[in-house]
C-alpha cells in the first residue's frame, strides 16, 4: 500500500478536492483505495455523504487501543472506503503528543489494513505541526497543491526546505491547482516553477466552477461531469502519479 | 464484513422480491442483460493466490477484481484482458502481473441473465446496502441452471446493520440462502474447478510395487499433461503450454531411457525415437518464444538508444515466432503425432513386461530398488563428468552435463511419490544451483549463434541499418560476457553440489526404497 498526503502549508489551496476526486481516479483505474479525512472539518468525509463521526473519538483512535479498521466506511464509488473525520481531530495534535512516538503513530495505524488497499490518501488540515510530521512519517508521497501565485510557491519553498531537514522524507509531487490561465501572473508562475522544479506533475488542475458543484453533488467531479476538462485533469494526473509510484 | 450472500427461491417469482425490496424502503434499477464471467490461468494461479477475477459485461465492460478484502477494485475497460501488461497500469497491474507472468487470463465459467441491483440509502442519500438481482439465468452457450434467479446481498463496510436487515427481508420471503455468488453456483452445477490444470510429475507410488507398473503410472501422466498443454499450444493463448509440453516431452524420454529392463524393448526404442521427434519439432518456437519474454531483460544493460535501433530485429523475432507457430500447429495436429499419442496410450495400457533377463529375476522387480539404482547411476554419472570438467574442457561437455543433471532431476521429480519432501526439496535444490549455471552458460551460448544468424538474415533487409547491426554486435557481446560469466562461476558452483552433504542428502533420499 502506497500512502499518499495530499497536503499544503496553506489552506484553501484544493487538498480536499484532490484528495476525493484521485481517489476516484485511483478506484476507476482498479485500486483498491482508502481515503483517511484527518481534517477536523470533514470536508471529504462530507463529500462522500458519510456521517462525521470518529468511533470513541481521536483520542481513542490514536491510543495503543486505537484501529484503523473499525473507523473504515464504505463510500458509494466501488473500490473507495473512507475514514471520516469529526470535530475532535482538532485535538489531533495533543493526542499525538500523548502518545508513544507521535511521530510514527499514524503509520503504524496505517499499517493495520495495508493489506487491504493498495493506496491509502491522507487528507491533511492546512498546518506544519506534530500531525503533520506524523503524516510525513507515514506518507510515501506528499501531494502538494500549489496556486500559481507568490505565495503559494513560498509555501512550497518552506515545506521543501522543513523536509531536507527531516530524516527519509517523503516524496515531494507538486502540482498546479486551481489554475487560471487567462491570468499572466499565473502563466509566469508555472513557468517560473516548472523550471526550478523539474520534478513537478505537469498536469494543471483548473480552477473550474464545475469542481465547486462538488459541494451540492456531494460526489467527486467525475462521478457527474465525467468529460469536464476538471474530470479529464483530475485523471490525467493521477496517471502521472500512478506511473512515477508504480511504474 | 463477509462476502455475497446468494438467496434463491424455487416459488417466489423475482418481481415479487422486487417489490417487496421497494416497498422495504429500495431503489430497483431496471433489469438489463448481463454477462458475468470468472477469468483465471489454464494452472489456476489466481485462484491459489486467493484473487477473483470478474469481467461483468453490461452497459459497460467493469473488471472486478476481489481477494476477500472489503475493498474490490473496479475499472471499467475497453477489452477484457488477457495478460498483465493489458491490465491498467498503477497498484492494479503491480499486483497481478507478478502473478500472472507469461500466463494469459482464460475464461473459467460465465453466466448470461437479467440484472438490477436494488440499493437503500440513508438521510444523506448514501448507499448503505446494495441486493443485485439476477434473473433468466443461464450458463454461455445455452447451459440450463437448476436456478432461475438470485439475490446476492452486498454488504457495505461499516453498514453491517443494514446488511442484517436486508437478509432479514429475504429470510422472511421465504427465500433460501446459499453459500457463494451466483459465479460459484454456476461452476457447481457445471463441476468446473477452480483449482485449474496443474502439471505435476509426481504420481503416487508405492516402493514394493511391480517397477512395470509405476514406470507406466508416471508416463501415464505425463501423456496427460502432454495432451493437456496441446490445445492452448496450438490456440497459442500462451508460451506456458509449449513450455509445460516440452518439459513432459523430455521427462517422457528421461523416465523411458531409464525402463531398460522394466518396460517392453520392442515399443522402447520406437516411442524414444518418436518423442525425440515430437521434442524437436517444438524446438524453433520455444526459442522464439524465449526471445520474446526474456528481450526486456536482455537489452536492459544496453543505452535506450542501442535499444531503440533494435526494434528491427523484435519484428523479425516475432515474424519468425509466428512463422514456427504455425509450424508447431501443423505438427500437433498431424497423423504422426496422433497416432504416436494413440499408440503411446495403448502401449501404457497393455500388461506386457519384460521377461525377466536373468534366471535370478524370477519375479517382476519392485518399483523402489530399481529407482533407487537410477537414481544412484544418473548421480555418479553427473560427478563423474563434472569432476572432469576443467578451465579448457569443450564447452560441448558443459551442455552434456546439463543433461546428466536433466535426467537426474526428472528422476527425482517424476518418482517424487517415492521420495520423502523433507530431503528431496533440499536435495533439488543443490542440483538447481548447478543446472542454473549449466543453463545460464548454455542459453547464452547458443543465443550468441543464433543472433550472429540472424545479423545475417537481417543483413540489407528493409529498415535495418548498418545501427541495427552493430546494436546486434553489442547484444551479441552481452551475451558472450554473460556466457564467460558463467563458464568462470562453473567450478565454484560444482564444487559446492559435489560435497559430504549432497551425498548425505541423497543417502537419506535413497533410504526407504532399497
């Protein structure tokens, strides 16, 4: 099983929209997926119609007793199960903190059902904490989005600087999200950044009125607009990602 | 949560269970054709690993792959699959073309029918429980199933209450509840197994038995396993039943070459030569075929650049493995090799012995003795070629000794039933590590010659330049160093088979057969 975190610094950047509509892409290409909603928001767990509730709470989850596999759900797309997140994940960082090796908490949590899924995604709250190192700790992929603009690619800059300092950081996969190309400051970002990160995925997430439909479609892009160009770039870049992590 | 609940009733006409769903709060899609079939190799192999293969074909293509685990993996495709390389690229293909390797997915059973799935859903509007329905079911191509319709309930992770509820529903209908999908019912009642076709050479054997009649067990099945590999050989659905018909061809003449005094000398000498013949003929394409799988590994300590001006003699490769395929078909379907399988049965039925050679072998001789007399012959025959094999011997004697270790290891395989697992295994295994060299120095040998040929074929042929001859050069060079790799490794590796405890080992094998 290959964890992935769709993560970023930043808030409000399409971590969660990533994180639900891959994992469609990832089930319709024959994975088995997990998608664990670690944000106290349950954005995700919202998008799958799944009731926001952790079993006996985060504190709970997180102790020794905790596992992973009573917290599973059953989504309405074939081969996607969810763990859904509720309020008390914003206390995440304190339980963590009490517990042994915080840090390594989540993986071993993971761990638990590696057996059962072949890619588990993380949908990460925007922060740089104890959880998130944790979920450093777990990943074998963080997938950053990035915004065209100054201050996304700052955050970018800090995120790859705080890993260079870690011991066996995750992969870091950035790519554009909510891309506007009518806008020149987003055009010369791109360039700018796919020249200094030769790494980057190369396909652009639009910023498309279709994906905000997610809200009252409560179901990925693709699941209702399968041939909107945001359905076709949420599948084209999990196919760059499938090829860098299986190929 | 477990897997399908199937229900079925002989009374109850489906609609009525629809109905009854709806009124219980589901949603009944409406029925529409369906073809569902199980997928596996011709040897069962995802069966064994615990892995279901579904290609369910309605108003699109879906591959449903499951392995008990609460999550299947669902794609929808273009064409049902048929090797690893046709499946999806990501975790999907990572895990099952592994398995698969050079084995091509068969259809194993099929059921055609009616299909609607019944779903209820929650406050949110979230599926919390799903009943697929099958009605007017048969079995493709017109096979009757004593069952007309079924449920199958699909319970959803972390809804169990729902699950429970739905098989209330039906138990309360009256309806009656069976292990298994509806695929399992189907293969019950056609007596398909899942397990496959496997090809072991091992046959139960007993030591004190007359030696004429496990000799003839043992060839018995290998006829079948020669028998069982010709359609998909001459189909060419994959490379595997070539392979596995050529090694039951050659245990055929290992085990024959060691009757002397067992089986009748009249028909011996005859069916030797015949299947010399049949193992020759599949020959040509056996080494195309390995060209075609090994090319990969091959190229790979080449630059992408030698590799791409290559592409010439990949096509010509696979011109020629067609080519010899249909040769290979025309031979398989012979009179010769008909009548060499007919008579090749009778001869294996019929009760003649040989007369004992002597006044002493009164009787028939038992099985065990005269194994364990091959056995100790094809050993000391093996050491005492291999001791003589220094840095200037022939390369010709390598290849003899590969066959020394040949018959060796076809004895212990084919008279396996003989032998007890817990020292034949680590026993073969000493024999693997030499017959590995013996096969590395060989193989690479005789693709060196046969890619120096075909330089020559290629020679002024269209779109081959003077690049795809020197790329040809270069694969040419791997080979070689491979080969001198394994001729400098040959003395180290035969040195540590021919030792104190390979002959413990066998002494152990030998034990109870004497």
């Amino acid at each position: 099983m290959k964890v992935l975190a769709t993560y970023s610094i930043k808030g409000g950047v399409g971590k969660t929209t990533s994180a639900v509509n891959l994992a469609r892409e990832a089930a319709i290409s024959g994975s088995r997926v997990l998608v664990w909603d670690l944000d106290p928001q349950g954005a995700a767990t919202f998008f799958f119609r799944i009731r926001p509730k952790v079993k006996g709470g985060t504190e709970r989850l997180v102790s020794s007793k905790g596992d992973l596999a009573e917290h599973v759900r059953a989504s309405d797309l074939p081969g996607v199960h969810v763990v859904p997140a509720d309020f008390s994940l914003r206390h995440l960082d304190l339980h963590l903190d009490g517990s042994k090796r915080p840090t390594e908490r989540l993986a071993s949590l993971l761990k638990g059902v590696e057996s059962r899924y072949d890619v588990a995604f993380l949908d990460c709250p925007p922060s740089i904490s104890l959880a998130s190192e944790s979920v450093f700790g777990a990943a074998d992929a963080l997938l950053v989005p990035v915004i065209p603009t100054t201050l996304s690619s700052r955050t970018l800059h800090q995120l790859s600087d705080f890993l260079g300092g870690q011991d066996s950081p995750p992969s870091l996969l950035p790519y554009f999200s909510m891309v506007d190309g009518r806008k020149r400051l987003h055009r010369e970002v791109m360039a700018s950044l796919r020249s200094e990160w030769p790494h980057l995925l190369t396909t652009p997430i639009p910023n498309a009125s279709i994906i905000e439909r997610m809200g009252p479609e409560r179901a990925p892009v693709g699941a209702y607009a399968p041939s909107s160009p945001a359905a076709q770039a949420f599948a084209g870049l999990w196919a760059e990602v499938a090829t860098r992590l299986w190929a | 949560m477990g897997g399908l609940l199937n229900y079925s009733s002989d009374t109850l006409p489906v609609h009525h269970l629809a109905s009854a769903l709806v009124g219980a709060g589901f949603e009944v899609s409406r029925f529409r054709p369906v073809e569902r079939t199980l997928l596996d190799t011709f040897d069962g192999r995802l069966h064994a690993a615990g892995i279901r293969v579904e290609v369910r074909k309605g108003a699109e293509l879906q591959l449903i792959v499951s392995d008990g685990g609460p999550a299947p993996a669902v794609v929808v495709v273009d064409r049902v699959p048929s090797v690893g390389g046709d499946l999806p690229p990501g975790p999907l293909r990572a895990r099952l073309a592994p398995l698969l390797d050079v084995r091509a997915l068969r259809p194993t059973v099929s059921i055609s029918g009616l299909h609607a799935t019944a779903v209820r859903r929650n406050e949110s509007g979230k599926a919390i429980v799903a009943v697929d329905l099958h009605d007017q079911l048969a079995a493709p191509p017109g096979e009757a199933l004593s069952v007309r319709w079924t449920a199958e309930v699909s319970p959803f992770e972390g809804y169990a209450k729902a699950a429970h509820q739905a098989e209330e529903l039906l138990g309360s209908l009256g309806l009656t509840r069976r292990d298994g999908g509806v695929l399992d019912l189907a293969a019950d009642e056609l007596a398909i197994d899942f397990r496959g076709h496997l090809d072991s050479p091992t046959v139960a054997l007993d030591p004190a038995e007359p030696a004429a009649e496990g000799f003839r067990r043992v060839l018995a099945n290998l006829a079948d396993t020669i028998d069982a590999n010709r359609p998909g050989t001459v189909d060419d659905i994959d490379p595997e039943f070539l392979h596995d018909l050529r090694v039951a061809v050659r245990r055929t003449r290992s085990v024959l070459s060691h009757a002397k005094r067992v089986l009748p000398a009249d028909g011996r000498d005859h069916f030797k030569a015949e299947f010399r013949w049949l193992g020759a003929v599949t020959s040509p394409l056996r080494d195309m075929d390995v060209y075609v799988i090994e090319w990969p590994g091959y190229v790979a300590p080449l630059d992408p650049e030698t590799v791409r001006v290559l592409a010439p003699v990949v096509d010509h490769i696979e011109r020629r493995r067609a080519a010899e395929h249909v040769v290979l078909a025309g031979h398989l379907g012979s009179p010769r090799y008909r009548g060499l399988m007919t008579a090749w049965r009778a001869w294996l039925d019929a009760p003649a012995t040989e007369k004992p050679s002597s006044k002493k072998e009164k009787s028939a001789p038992a099985l065990g003795p005269i194994v364990a007399a091959r056995i100790t012959e094809a050993q000391e025959q093996l050491l005492s070629r291999g001791r003589g094999i220094g840095p200037a011997t022939e390369a010709e004697e390598l290849h003899e000794l590969r066959k020394d270790a040949k018959r060796l290891r076809y004895l212990l395989e084919c008279f396996g039933g003989l032998l007890p697992a817990s020292s034949r295994k680590p026993f073969v295994q000493r024999l693997k590590a030499v017959q590995d060299n013996l096969g590395e120095h060989q193989d690479t040998e005789v693709h060196t010659t046969q890619l120096r040929a075909m330089s020559q074929e290629l020679h002024g042929a269209p779109g081959v330049t003077a690049d795809t001859l020197l790329a040809m050069g270069r694969l040419t060079e791997v080979f070689d160093r491979r080969r001198q790799d394994a001729r400098e490794q040959f003395a180290e590796r035969f040195a540590t088979y021919d030792t104190k405890p390979t002959a413990r080992t066998l002494a152990e094998l030998l034990r109870g057969l004497s």
